[in-house]
C-alpha cells in the first residue's frame, strides 16, 4: 500500500514537471505557467477526492462496475481540471464549446474502453471461479485456459500448482491407506498363528494331554520359538513406529562399517548355512563414520535375511562394499529370480510382499525392509532395489559427511 502511495505522487510529480517544461519551451511566461498549472492540480484535486469517494462507495461491485467508475472518476479529474483553467484564462466561449466536445468525445471513448476492459477482467474471474471449483472436487486444473490480466494468469497457475500438489497428497494417502490395511491384515495374520498354536500347546500340557519327555520338550521348543517369533514381530512393529513418528534417535558414533558388515554377515551366517545358501563377503576396506551402529546392523541384518530367505537352496547371497570420497555403498545381492517391475516401487511399502515373496516364504510381517528404508534414510542416506542376472541387489548409500 505504501508503495502503491509513493509510485502515485511520484506519476503526479512528474506529470506536473513535464507540463512546466513543456509551457515553458513554448514560450509560456513563468508566472502565467505556474499559475494555470496550479489551478489545474487544484480542480484536479477536488475532482479525484469524489471520484475517490465513488469508487470507494462501489467496493465490492463486479470488476466492469468497478473498471467504469475508474474511467468516469478519471475522466471528471481530467475535464474538471481543463474546464476550471481554461475559466482562468478567459477562454473564449467557442474555444471552450470545443474543449468540452472534444475531451467528452475522448471521455466516450474511455468509458467504452473501460467497459471492454471490465468485460474482459470478469472473464478471467469466472475463469478463476470454474477453477476454484474444480479444485474443491478435486478435480485437475489446467492454468492454460484462463486468460486475462498478469495477476488473474499468475494466481491460475498457483491454483494449478495447489491442485498438483492435492493430488500428490491424495495419492500418498491412498498409497499410506493401503499400506495400513496391508499392514493390519499381515499383522493379524502373524499373530494368529503363533497365538493359536501357543494355546493349543499350552492347554494340551496343562490337561496332560501330552507327557512323554520327547513331546514335552518339542512343545516347549515350539512355544519358545513362536515366543520369540512374536517379540521380533513386536519389535518390528515398535521400531517402526518410532520412525514413522520422528522420534527415532541415533546414537552416532564414529565406528568401522567394515566390522559392521562382518558382524552383520556373522550373524546371518547360520541362517544362510541352514538354508544351504553360500554367504559371499566381497567388502572392500570400508571407512571410519558416524552412524548409529546398532541400527546399520539392523538394516544390513535384515536385507541379508531377506536375501537368504528368498534364494533357493544352493544359490548364493554377495555382500559388496565399496567407497568414494562422498558415500559408502553396500550393495546385497541375491538369487531370488528377481522382482517383477510392477513391485519394485513398493518393495518397501509397509507390509508389502509380493506374491513370490509368498509363496517361498510367507514367514514375518513384511516390515524388515520398511524398517531398513527408514533408518536408513534416518542416516540421511539412501535404498535402492533392482533386478540383475538371477536376482537382484539392495543398494545402501551413506553419506560421509552430515
């Protein structure tokens, strides 16, 4: 607003400059110049204050409204101000006939043009208004075919951006819906299991059902086992809320990825040995970085669980390590006959399995490789999955420096 004040003195100053110097270059004597020039700012002045009332009193009106009271309010300022000055000077009543018919043929004109303009400034806010709509049904909008002035153009390509964006929110809420009833279907599924088998188990040693020691000591395995299945499940599940949450903090420290992974391959080993799949350790010397330890490790832990689980028996999973000035890479190669194309996006949705994934091994709740996506992107890194030769590759990037 204040700006809009200042450009507005400032038209006027220099309108009133370029009058001086123009009746000046024309011979006209300084006082008579200065003296009509004041007359005329004076009238002008009085005329604009009730054109300004006018336009002020039809605030709110349709723009053709508003864009002809602005003509008519401008062209009074105008005819007030040469009709008053040219009183000044003793104008004969001819030459003052015609000053008046010339300027309110002028002032026809204008009007006209204004008309034209406000016709034409409606136009583009209906265009806004059928956006609007659009836009609250959620419908797509399209910027190109609203025209008018540069403002009316620019907010019709925000609203087109707004609407990009609410899809882009729409579709990550339906994507996050689905994850969830994924999630809830799995989850319920993995408890049910083990649950059921735990009570039935339980309930036959309570009955003495079951009392040969052979038995008796299988159904204690099977009760700790389905006990331990169940706390990982837990644990899967809170580990992911806290990522999703944001409340997941790491303890950095500087540590050695190159022990981490071997840690990692380690503890895998046994699970690959009883599936009879070969462990490759191809690491190179990885460096020194400050990364939470025990989260890498879960992370590495379950990329090479699922690597194991879904390569058959004789393949091989290969644990590649490799280092550049910028990042550590790990990459976690398998021989599970690849994934389709059309599930790579979603291979770390929560819950996700795709149906090869089931029908090797429906074991977990399908959070293993959402809960390594979100640690690792925690880490300000990165996880990527793709298909080659017989498999395919989980690719983990670490950043250096934070």
């Amino acid at each position: 607003m204040k700006r809009t004040v200042v450009w507005s003195l400032a038209v006027v100053a220099v309108g009133a400059a370029g009058a001086i110097v123009y009746a000046l270059l024309n011979g006209w004597p300084a006082s008579d110049t200065l003296g009509t020039v004041a007359i005329a700012a004076s009238a002008a002045v009085l005329a604009a204050a009730g054109g300004a009332l006018v336009i002020r009193r039809f605030r709110g009106r349709s723009a053709r409204v508003q864009a002809l009271v602005v003509a008519l309010a401008s062209v009074l300022v105008m005819i007030v101000g040469i009709v008053v000055a040219a009183a000044a000077m003793f104008i004969s009543g001819h030459d003052l006939n015609a000053l008046i018919v010339v300027v309110s043929v002028s002032g026809a004109i204008a009007v006209g043009a204004a008309l034209q303009m406000g016709a034409e400034l409606e136009q583009g806010h209906r265009s806004l208004g059928l956006l609007t709509e659009r836009l609250a049904e959620g419908a797509p909008v399209d910027s190109a075919s609203v025209t008018g002035s540069e403002e009316v153009r620019e907010l019709a390509v925000r609203l087109a951006d707004v609407s990009r964006r609410l899809e882009d929110s729409r579709r990550r809420e339906r994507a996050l819906e689905t994850s969830r009833r994924e999630l809830i279907t799995w989850v319920s599924h993995d408890l049910r299991s083990p649950l059921a088998t735990i009570r039935a188990m339980s309930e036959a040693l309570d009955d003495g059902v079951v009392t040969d020691a052979e038995t008796v000591s299988r159904y204690h395995s099977q009760l700790r086992s389905d006990a331990e299945r169940l706390t990982a499940l837990v644990d899967d599940l809170f580990e992911l809320s806290r990522i999703n949450s944001g409340s997941l903090e790491l303890d950095r420290r500087p540590v050695c990825l190159t022990e981490v992974v071997a840690d990692a391959m380690a503890a895998a080993r046994t699970h690959a040995d009883l599936k009879g799949v070969r462990l490759v350790d191809d690491v190179d010397a990885l460096p020194r970085m400050d990364v939470a330890s025990q989260e890498v490790t879960r992370v590495l832990h379950n990329l090479l669980d699922n690597a194991i689980r879904h390569t058959p028996s004789g393949g091989e999973v290969v644990v590649v390590g490799v280092t550049t000035e910028e990042e550590a890479t790990i990459v976690v190669r398998d021989q599970c006959g690849g994934i389709p194309e059309s599930d790579l996006d979603r291979v770390f949705d929560v819950a996700f399995r795709s149906d090869a994934a089931r029908s090797k091994d429906a074991r977990g709740g399908g959070l293993g490789l959402a809960i390594a996506k979100g640690l690792v992107e925690a880490h300000a890194g990165s996880i990527d999955v793709g298909n080659e030769d017989e498999g395919c590759r989980f690719v983990v990037r670490l950043p250096r420096a934070i």
